[in-house]
C-alpha cells in the first residue's frame, strides 16, 4: 500500500485536526461529560466492532479523560444507507461499500469528497467473497461454474438491500466474463443462472449465514471472508468447509463521519478520531483477530496464515460503483430481469 506502518495513524489524525480546526462543536478534548456515538454498519461487523469499541473507549479516555459509548446498529449495507438519509442519527457510517456511503453524501450530510479524509481512500479493511460449503462438500463444489449446476441450493443475501450481496454478485459476473472472453451477454446468462439456485434471498449477509449454518438451508454460501471464517472457526467448528473460487474481487467496506449529524451532537472531533483509530496498531490487530484483512502491513503480515491467495478482480473493472449500480442493480437494471425466489 506504500505507507509504513507508523504512518497510518498519523495520517489518520491528522485528517481530525483538519476536519475539526475551528469547529466549537467538534471539541471534546477537555474531558466533558460523556459522550454518545451511533455507528450505522451493515451486517457482519458486530463481532468486529464489539471489541474495537471498547478498545476505543478505553483509549480515548486515557487520552481525553472522557467516557464515550459507541452504540451500533447493523443490517443490509443498502438498508442501511437508507436509513440515515431517512433520518437515522448516524454519527459514524462504517458501510459495504463506497456506493451507499456516496448516497448520503448526496444529501449534503458528509462532503462528497468523502474518501480522500482517512487512508486507503477511507478503507481500513479489505475483504473478498468465497464459498461456504458443508463439511465433505457433498456437492463437490470448487469453482463459481459450479453453483449454476442444476440442484445446487445457493444462499446469498438481496442486492437490493445488502452490500456484501452485491459483492457476491459482482465477484461472479467477473469470472463469468473471463471465462467467457468478455463476453457480457454470457457473464450475465451465468449469474442469471446462479440467481436461479439461490434458494433465500435474505436482507444482509449475517442473515444468509443464520439461514446456511443454524437453519441448515443450501449447500453453498456465498460468504464475505471474515463471515465464512467466522462460520468454520467459532460457529459450526468441524461442521463447514471454506471454498477459495479460482477468481474473487477485492471488497473494500469504507468508513465516514456523518458531518452534519456529528456537528449537531457535539460529537465531531471523537467521531473522526474513533474512525483515525482503526488505522492504529491496536485496530489493525482487533480487524485481523475477527477475520478482516488489515491494511497495515504488519498486522497483514501477522494474519496472513488466515487468508487464502486468491486472483482478485476489483470493482474499478468494471467502472466504478456509480457504473455498475446503475446497470445491474437499480431500478429496471440486470438483476430486476432475473427470477427469485
């Protein structure tokens, strides 16, 4: 990523002080009373964000001398978005993807310059998409071909509400087209195919895997990294299998303070450093303990055992969020063709 180690935080800081300077309302550095936060985050996260948030508290109290609680709120990454443009209060907005963070900045709550405020184009974690599958492989599931074969009972969330969802979908038109030669219409007859096994559509990704793992529902999940490896190691141990495809894409769930809402709840300056720190050491470690990829290359050094290699398709192949949301998955587009169940 070409920043060592040390640096990340710095940077990271130092957007706080930028962002703060001259804001009365963002003050929170003489040790006031306590002090709320509400993180908005799609549906993998709380696990994740359970122990970073009291890593936080105790760090920021040991730094400012005040007590600050961070209350979460997870669902399907689209779900959520709407949710703050509807009115949610968000302080912090910890999303899927950039697209539904880009969709409130619209509404004039954050700035639309967004990403350029912490590092990594405000992406402190990576990710990518890889099948969960019983113990066995009773359908001797390797590759992405495999889940149009008839009789194979996919899981994966809605796209419509979920961004991991359009991960997964995006990561299986990218192996559809390069198995094809580009060919567009082929890579979409494919996941037109894969939608046709897909027996529960649920919302967010944590209810696809409560569908596939304690309901019993499929023989493939399509899962977010950290989910299937949360699945295999602390949920089902000796009951599930972890299928790396031969092509993946790279997710990278960013990270925004919700200006506006921050501002008008005094609460700006903990707001962007709460975000600041999980680029720090301590945050890089809590994101590999639960299944994350740190950016960090020391903590991505430590955790890498944990992560299989895999070829990573990005979503700038394809033109960028904006693109690819107006073309499969809003209104009239690619996937409202497609039959569900």
């Amino acid at each position: 990523m070409g920043m060592k180690r040390r640096d990340f935080l710095t940077v990271a800081l130092g957007s706080v002080a930028a962002a703060t300077t001259g804001t009365a309302t963002g003050t929170a550095h003489a040790a006031a009373g306590p002090v709320q936060l509400l993180n908005v985050s799609y549906d993998p996260t709380r696990e994740l964000y359970i122990d970073y948030d009291a890593a936080f508290a105790r760090y920021w109290k040991a730094k400012t001398g005040q007590d600050v609680t961070v209350r979460q709120s997870h669902g399907g990454s689209g779900a959520q978005a709407r949710s703050v443009i509807d009115g949610v209060d968000a302080d912090i907005v910890t999303l899927a993807l950039s697209q539904d963070i880009d969709s409130i900045a619209r509404t004039g709550l954050l700035p639309v310059n967004w990403q350029s405020r912490f590092p990594h184009n405000s992406a402190p974690y990576t990710s990518t998409i890889v099948f969960l599958v019983r113990k066995g492989n009773p359908k001797h599931i390797r590759d992405w071909g495999d889940l149009a074969r008839p009789g194979v009972g996919v899981i994966t969330p809605n796209p419509k509400t979920g961004g991991g969802s359009r991960w997964n979908y995006m990561a299986a038109y990218g192996w559809a087209l390069k198995t094809n030669g580009g060919n567009e219409a082929a890579a979409i007859d494919f996941v037109r195919k894969v939608y046709a096994n897909v027996l529960v559509l649920d919302s967010g990704s944590r209810g696809s895997t409560t569908t596939f793992v304690e309901r019993g529902v499929g023989d493939v999940l399509i899962a977010w990294e950290n989910e299937a490896l949360l699945a295999i190691n602390k949920l089902g141990k000796g009951d599930f299998e972890l299928i790396v495809p031969s092509i993946s894409i790279l997710a990278e769930p960013p990270v925004a303070v919700v200006d506006k809402i921050a501002q008008r709840h005094g609460t700006l300056a903990v707001a962007h450093e709460y975000l600041a720190y999980l680029y720090s050491k301590e945050g890089q470690d809590i994101i590999g303990a639960h299944y994350y990829r740190p950016i960090d290359p020391a903590a991505a050094a430590k955790y890498a055992a944990q992560f299989p290699k895999v070829d990573l398709v990005t979503i700038r192949d394809f033109g960028g969020w904006d693109k690819v949301q107006a073309k499969h998955f809003a209104d009239g587009g690619v996937f409202d063709t497609f039959s569900h169940k």
